[in-house]
C-alpha cells in the first residue's frame, strides 16, 4: 500500500540519486494512477451513506469519522492513512480552502480539544460521518462547517521524481 513514509522515502531516494536536495515535483493522483478520485469516493458514499457513527466503530454497524476516511483511502486508493483524526491531520501537505480538489481532507475543530475529519468531493461538499446523521454529504459553506473549518490537507499525491526510473 502507498503510505505517507514510501512518499518521504521516495522524495528523500528521488534528491539522493541527483547529488541535490530533494526537489518536489508534484503531480495528481489522478494523473499517476489513472484514477477517477471523485467517482471512487462517490461508489464509496453509496456503500456507507447512511451507516450510524458510532466512536471507535470500524464496520457498516458504525463508524466514526476517521475510520470512515481511512477505509475509503485503503479501499478505493490502496492508501494507508492514520486510524485517528490527530494522526491524519499530519498527513500529506496542508493546502488552502481555496485550492480543495476531490480526495483532499478536510479538517474541523468543532468543540475545544475535538476534532472532525471528512474528504472533499468537489463542488463544496465533502463526505463524512456525522456523529448526529450518520455518513452523509455536508456542505462547506453550511454556516457550522464554515465556522469550525480548521485546515485541508492534500495526501493523494505522489512525487513525479520519485514515480521516474533513471
């Protein structure tokens, strides 16, 4: 599986081999993989749309946000993400709201000491497991997201140097 540590290898293997420091030259997920990122995620709602969240659930009898955004990466992506929404929060590279694209995560601290995960799908929205709704599509421009959005981070994607034979 693609892990955040293989992505820092290959960037660290990528500057080694040219006697320089690691230079980082991104390109999409997409592009890389040929991979519809927006119609994986969108299969992937129609498997848990609806399913209750239920804190530290893994399966379809609940889940919670961060599993839920885990096992959509494992399965559609073949992707290992963090179990928790602390540890996924350090995946990847932070971005700007500005330039969210399908497959970015989308952060929230919506209590003190709390945190919310969910991944963008494109448009404004993002998929998620409400712990009051269950997995469902919300809106970033909802007046809660829009207060308590916190930070967007983009972990589908590779290094182009790395992905290069010599």
């Amino acid at each position: 599986m693609l892990s955040l540590s293989t992505v820092k290898a290959s960037k660290a293997k990528a500057g080694r081999n040219q006697g320089q420091p690691p230079r980082y030259d991104y390109t999409s997920f997409e592009d890389a993989y040929s991979v519809d990122v927006e119609a994986a995620l969108m299969a992937e709602y129609d498997t848990w749309q609806g399913t209750p969240y239920r804190y530290g659930g893994e399966s379809s009898n609940g889940i919670d946000c961060s599993a839920l955004v885990q096992q959509i990466f494992r399965d559609s992506f073949n992707f290992d993400l963090p179990r928790t929404t602390a540890g996924q929060v350090l995946t990847g590279r932070r971005i700007e709201k500005t330039a969210l694209k399908a497959g970015d995560l989308v952060f929230f601290r919506p209590w003190r000491g709390d945190r919310h995960v969910g991944i963008y799908l494109g448009d404004g929205r993002f998929m998620h497991a409400s712990s009051s709704k269950g997995v469902r599509i919300s809106r970033l421009d909802n007046p809660y997201w829009s207060r308590h959005y916190w930070q967007s981070r983009r972990a589908l994607e590779v290094n182009a140097l790395a992905m290069r034979t010599p």
